[in-house]
C-alpha cells in the first residue's frame, strides 16, 4: 500500500517517542480539518503491523478526534481504536500466559531460556504497543532436544500451515491450541547474515538473569537488544540489500534509543563500532529513526552525512510502498525458485537503484514481474564472485 509523503511524516509524528507541542498541534488540527487524513493513516499503519503502535501514540498524545466515522461503516473514531486497543492487549495478556507456561516447563528442566525480541516485551510488560506474530527464544544446542520434548509435553505441535518455516538457527516453527501466533526455538539468537557480524555468544554472554511469573529467563540488556533489533532487520531481513526500512523495526528501535540511559547509549555506540559494515547500519538506522520517529540523538554518535542522506531515499521509499516483504516477493517470482531468488538477493545491492526503479514501475503499471537482468548464468556467476 502507498500513501502521500505529508501522511506518511505524520504517521511518524503519531509514533514518535518525544513530538514537540508544535508538531501535537499541527497533527491535531490536521485531523480536525481533514476527515479522511486518519482513515488513510490508520490503513497504512495497519499494511506495516504498527496498527497497535499508531493507536498507543494517538491515545498517548490526545490526537484521536471525539467522533466522525473512520471507517466507511460509520464507525466512530474512539470506538475503532478502543477496540484495537482491547483486541491488541487481548492478544498480548494471551501469548504471556503461554509463554510464563514455557519458561517454568523449561525450568522444571533445568533450562534457562534466553527470550528474544517482543518476548523481552511480554516478560517484562514493557512496550505494551508491540504487536507480535510469534515468540522466539533461545536454549543452547545441547538442550535444544530436552527442551522440545517439554514443549511437545505442553502440547506444541508442527504446523502444516508453517510449513517450511525452519531456518539456519530455529526449528520448524511449532503451534499450540489457544496460543496466538507460533513458537520459534533458537539454536542461535540469529541467522548467518547477523551472525557475521553479531555472532550468539557475545550476546548471550552479555545476557541478564530475569526472575519474574514464578520463573526464570535470560534477556539481553538493553544496548544489546537494540543492536540485535536492527541488526535483525538490516541484515537477517536483507534490507541492507534492497534499500528499505522495516517501519515497525525502526519504531521499536527509536523508543529503545528514547527510553535508554545516557551509559546506555554510549554503549550502544560503541558495541556498533565493532565491525565497518555494522557502524555504517547503526548510524543509517539511527539517521532514519531521528528522520521519521524525531528521535534526539546524542551529540557525540556524529553520524555522516551520507547515513542521513541514504535514510531520507529509504523513507521515500517506504512511503511508496516498497520495503522487504514486497521485495523479497519480488525476487521470487522473479526467478522462479529460492535458490536463485537467494541468488540476485546477494548482489541487490549493486543493483538496488535499478531494481526499484524497476519494481516500482512495474507495480504501477500492473504487469508481471520479469527477471531484470540480461540471462540468469551471468548472476550466478556475479554472485559467486562476490561470497568468495
């Protein structure tokens, strides 16, 4: 889904973690003026799975109008976002229950979990506008099979639906009866992309014990969490190589640079520098979330010029629409096959202009995607070339 470049900064505004009372104006007026402006926005918010986010900041900032349909079936504005609320915290209160279930069946094993990503946000109760599909956490490979036997003992099971969801650090995704969403165990907090640069000991190693809900969990601290939660995106999800921006990645990682210490952040900074490759993501992510969340970043992270200019091209982009699910879809059908879509994804970057420029023309237009270089051979032999 698109939207105008003046919604899509507003989308921004509702979310952002600290808008000045010049720009809560500004939107309160634009929504007063301007009836569908919200509808729009909502439906935006909602492509991009920060629906509960967008409800969080409007309820937070006092911006949802008093009444006025947001909905073509008349629905008033404060009823449609209090029942996103109440669905959202439903959903949430749900998948907590299930997951304190997972920890003690673990414990009673003699398993310390290490909880991943919105997990942290469930066992803690914090981030309470996060929306999560499924639950990750982490046991050590030597207890990978004990653990999947407790969970098997809880009721978990493969699903059909799911199937074909391992990867090279978590099984086979595994459901359970009134549980929303799925289970993901990790062998390793992430995939061989991240792990080049993030690799699972260090994390772990700088992992905390968290006894809460009668059990015990591992979480990483914050500095570490917000490194992984981009690193996630950027390089787990490619868009390192398609030249987008995960808007609810980027979302979750602003409020984490918003809400951390002074220390914190200085180590933050300086756990980035460990790599070229992961300092120059830290500061394009930390340029976009300042660009489109107006995150205050402190003075001494001095990002480069070229960081704020290529998140500037990531967020236009995103506002047409183009980020790395439609991307990734694109490769696909593209080429046909996972082999050779995995492929034309390790040289995007070379070609990310071209390809979309290309995408985009082509969604406009309607057509089918076609493969976008000149014969196939000639892009396994590039793309050898390049992991060697």
């Amino acid at each position: 889904m698109t939207t105008s470049f003046d919604e899509f900064n507003a989308l921004g505004l509702c979310l952002s973690p600290e808008p000045s009372l010049q720009e809560l104006t500004a939107l309160r007026l634009r929504f007063l003026s301007k009836t569908d402006s919200l509808a729009r926005l909502t439906e935006f918010a909602a492509s991009r799975d920060l629906l509960p986010a967008l409800e969080f900041g409007l309820s937070r900032h006092r911006l949802i109008p008093p009444s006025g349909p947001v909905r073509p079936d008349t629905i008033t504005c404060a009823a449609y976002f209090n029942q996103i609320q109440e669905d959202h915290l439903k959903r949430r209160a749900a998948m907590t229950e299930h997951l304190v279930t997972i920890v003690r069946a673990l414990n009673e094993r003699g398993i310390v979990p290490l909880l991943l990503k919105g997990c942290v946000s469930l066992w803690s109760d914090q981030n309470r506008w996060r929306h999560m599909r499924d639950m990750d956490l982490m046991v050590h490979p030597a207890e990978v099979q004990i653990a999947l036997e407790a969970l098997r003992r809880l009721g978990f099971r493969d699903s059909p639906a799911l199937e074909g969801g391992k990867a090279d650090h978590h099984l086979p995704p595994l459901v359970r009866v009134g549980m929303p969403g799925w289970l993901e165990l990790h062998e390793q907090i992430s995939n061989r992309r991240v792990e080049r640069y993030l690799r699972t000991d260090d994390l772990a190693s700088a992992s905390v014990e968290s006894a809460r809900h009668g059990g015990h969990a591992r979480i990483l601290q914050a500095p570490h969490m917000a490194l992984h939660g981009f690193a996630h995106h950027h390089f787990g999800h490619r868009s390192s190589s398609f030249g987008t921006l995960n808007l609810k990645g980027l979302h979750e990682f602003a409020w984490a640079i918003a809400t951390m210490t002074a220390d914190e952040r200085n180590e933050l900074e300086a756990l980035a520098r460990h790599s070229r490759r992961l300092r120059v993501a830290f500061e394009f992510w930390a340029a976009a979330a300042a660009e489109f969340y107006r995150v205050r970043l402190p003075p001494n992270w001095r990002l480069g010029a070229k960081a704020t200019e290529e998140a500037q091209s990531a967020l236009r982009r995103s506002a047409t629409g183009v980020h790395e699910s439609l991307f990734s879809t694109f490769m696909r059908e593209a080429f046909q096959s996972s082999e050779e879509a995995s492929a034309g994804e390790e040289i995007a970057s070379i070609w990310s202009a071209r390809l979309l420029e290309r995408f985009a023309a082509v969604k406009d237009a309607g057509r089918d995607i076609v493969v976008p270089w000149r014969n196939r051979d000639h892009l396994r032999k590039t793309s050898a070339g390049i992991r060697e």
